[in-house]
C-alpha cells in the first residue's frame, strides 16, 4: 500500500494525489492532520514517499509549528528523518526539538540531536543573538539533554562560539550556568516587548497567528522572566474594539479642533450649550424683514353635550301573547307537538350509563414453592436434577432446619401437578445411592429417603 492509500484509509478524505493531500495540511485542514498521524504505524517505505520532493517544506513547517496536534508533529518529523532530509535537519531540531523525547520518535531522535544540534551551531543566525528563534533552540537543547544525557549536550555545545546567545540560554536550561549580564537584560527586553505585542494585538490577528506567541517557546528556567514580562504589561490592552469598546471610545475623547469663526452675538455666546463632546450653538434668529405667518391660539375645548338615555321600567311577567286571527285555512296549519317545546322543562335526558356491577376479580395464580423448579428437573430426567435438589435442599436446612425442610418438600410433594408424576428410573437410582451412601450429609440422605418413599413403586 502507498502512503496515500494509508493517508485515506485513516482518514475521510478524498485526495487523488499526494499533491492534493499537501495543499490541505498546509492549509491546516483537520482531517489531513489526523490522517498524517495515522503514518506513524505505516512502513518506513511510505514515510520516506510522502518526505519526497514538495513534501519536505510541508512536513517541516508542520513539525515545527506548535498549534498542530503532537501526534502529527511526531509524524512529520518522523517522515523527513526517515527520508534522510539533511538540509532540514538545522531548522527541525531548532523548531521541533522538544519532540526527541517522546518514544514514537524511535531511534531516528539521536539522529536529530546528533546531527540537528551541532548544523544549527555552524549555521548561526538568529539563534547566535537574543531572539526567540534562541529560545526555541534553548528548549531543544533541553529536551536533548533528557533523550542523549547531559553529558553528550554539553560536550556538543562546547563547540559553539564565544557569545552564542543560543548555546548560553541551553546551558541556562540544563542548569548548567547561568546567563551574561548583558544577554540577561536583552532576555528582559525581548520578553517585555513580545508580551505587550501579544496583548495589545487583536483577537483576529492571534487567530491568524500573525500575532508573536505568548508564552513564547521558552525552557522552564525561563519562568521567571516570563512572569516579570507578564507583571510589566498588566496594563496593557488590546485594540480590538469586539473585545475592549472602551479603547475606541478613549481614542475619540479628543477630537481634533474646529475651525475658529466669526464672533456671535452676545445672546448667541450666552444661548450656547455642551452636550457630550460637542458645542451647540443658539439658533438661527428669525430676519427682521420677513413677513408674519401669524400665531397659533390655543382655545379651551367644548365636549358637546350627550343626552342622558331614557330610563325604562324593569319588565315584568311576559303576558300570553294574543291569539292570532282566525283564517280560514285554520284546519289546515301544522299544530306543533306539546312534547316538543316546554317553557317549564327544558333540560336534556338524563344520558343512558353503563351498570355499576364490576366484574369479579381474576384468580392469581398460586405461587410455586422453593422446590418447584427442581422436582420438575427430576421428573425430566436431567442430568444435574438430584444433585441440584439435594444442594438446594441442604441450604434450606441451614437456614429453616431439617424437619421444617422436610414438611416443605412434603407439602410440594402433596400438590395436584405431582400426583400423577413419575420419576424416571435413572433419578431413583441416583436417590438410592444417595441414601445408602453414609458419607453424604444427613440432610441430602433424609431428603432421599423422602423421595423414595413417595415416589419409587411398591
């Protein structure tokens, strides 16, 4: 299988080439990081194809950056040692360090501390001065120091020149040294300003990552400073009008000055007014030379008046109406039934209810007694029935007694489903040989005796 038959066997992408599967996971797509995990149980054949070409870039940025998962850093490490990528070595083990401790690096970790640590020496660059490409190569160093043993570090590091800030800051990691006055207080400073940066920067751009990390990739002996640096910005605040309003609303304290104009009226300056951050002036006066468009006169409002309604008596008795005039077609009206209409009752039939007698109530069913089950084994013929009988039939004799066992298994024996039952043959045999048996246990003998009395023929 290939490396991209792995990639999408682990995962749920679909790539049609390795060149398909690199531009996601340089975009840091989700799926391409968890399947580039999956690679570090392939074969080393498949690590090396995947290391090839434009795949080496990829993985490196994808080793070295610390959002990405540490499983696919591993793996993305592991893929470019096992393509003997020399020219990445410098820029893996300055970046990507911190991995050599962990075990599914395999051996191919003293390979990059045994050649990753003295390249990025030769090399110098920002790693000679105080920066925190320094710091990352400081906390390498430390994790070297844990995977080869201090001794082999220091015996590597000794080769780097007088001055080296990088090879100062590993020494002060492994406890070793401590570092120069004056690389000291540059220490100071670059945390200083890196943590007012990240503070001060917006939420969008940390997202983006084009804000500088904070804490920043520093060995633990760098605590200290980093505390000093986060204590010195504690004041500061990001510009970032979603996350702090009050910043935007400082900044447009101050507006700029208005241009000067001509001097108002005396009345003008007197009507002026400050509402917020901004001077209303007295309004525009009316022009002495413009006609009257007359006032507005407010009278009182007359409610016409309402007639009071008519008061009427309250209605009494209603009187039968009067007969209606006789016509001649009087035998031939439709006479309305006197069961339909009824002015004194009116109310519904009373509805038609069920009868109030309940049924009888079911019989329940007797309870089986303790010794149901096991009776019905033996009249089955299995084979466990009478040893299963007689162990139940001591653990009751425990508890309750020999003779209140015996009336139980009495009383079951007496029920009607046992009256026309019989015992096979194999069952009775087993029973004698348990009765005659003087090593059993009385009560597995009594219940025998019991059994046989009651259910071997005459």
């Amino acid at each position: 299988m290939t490396a991209l038959g792995t990639l999408k066997k682990a995962s749920t992408g679909e790539w049609t080439s390795l060149a398909d599967y690199l531009r996601e996971a340089r975009h840091r797509e989700t799926g391409a990081l968890a399947a580039l995990a999956m690679l570090l149980t392939a074969p080393p054949e498949e690590q090396k194809e995947l290391a090839q070409g434009e795949g080496a870039p990829v993985l490196l940025d994808l080793a070295r950056d610390l959002r990405v998962p540490k499983a696919s850093r591993v793996a993305a490490a592991r893929c470019l040692l096992e393509a003997g990528a020399a020219a990445q070595l410098r820029e893996l083990f300055i970046g990507a360090g911190d991995l050599v401790t962990d075990p599914r690096l395999g051996s191919a970790a003293r390979k990059l501390v045994e050649s990753g640590l003295p390249a990025a020496l030769q090399a110098g660059g920002e790693i000679a001065q105080v920066s925190l490409a320094a710091g990352s190569f400081a906390r390498s160093v430390h994790a070297a120091a844990s995977a080869v043993g201090q001794a082999r570090a220091k015996e590597l590091l000794a080769a780097a020149p007088e001055g080296h800030a990088g090879a100062a800051a590993g020494f002060f990691a492994m406890g070793q040294g401590e570092l120069p006055p004056s690389q000291l207080e540059a220490w100071r400073k670059l945390l200083e300003s890196t943590c007012a940066a990240h503070r001060r920067a917006p939420a969008a751009a940390k997202r983006m990552g084009l804000a500088p990390p904070w804490p920043p990739n520093l060995p633990d002996a760098f605590a200290l400073l980093v505390q000093e640096a986060e204590k010195k910005n504690a004041g500061v605040v990001s510009a970032d009008a979603a996350a702090n309003p009050n910043f935007v609303r400082q900044s447009m304290a101050s507006p700029p000055p208005a241009p000067k104009r001509a001097p108002l009226a005396a009345a003008s300056k007197s009507t002026a007014e400050v509402v917020g951050h901004r001077k209303l002036e007295a309004p525009i006066r009316r022009s002495p030379f413009r006609k009257s468009i007359g006032s507005v006169v407010e009278l009182p409002t007359q409610v016409p008046a309402k007639p009071m309604a008519p008061v009427t008596a309250r209605a009494g008795p209603a009187s039968p109406p009067a007969p209606p005039p006789e016509s001649p077609l009087k035998d031939e009206r439709k006479i309305p039934r006197s069961d339909r209409w009824d002015d004194d009752h009116f109310e519904w039939k009373l509805p038609t209810l069920p009868p109030s007698e309940l049924p009888p109530p079911l019989k329940a069913a007797v309870a089986q007694g303790p010794f149901a089950q096991r009776l019905q084994s033996l009249f089955d013929n299995r084979p466990e029935a009478v040893d299963r009988l007689v162990a139940a039939a001591e653990a009751r004799a425990a508890v309750a007694g020999e003779e209140k066992l015996l009336a139980e298994l009495t009383r079951e024996l007496e029920l009607k489903r046992w009256q026309k039952a019989s015992a096979p043959r194999e069952q009775l045999d087993r029973l004698r040989g348990i009765e005659k048996d003087a090593k059993q246990p009385g009560s597995w003998r009594a219940v025998a005796r019991l059994l046989l009395d009651r259910l071997a023929p005459s």
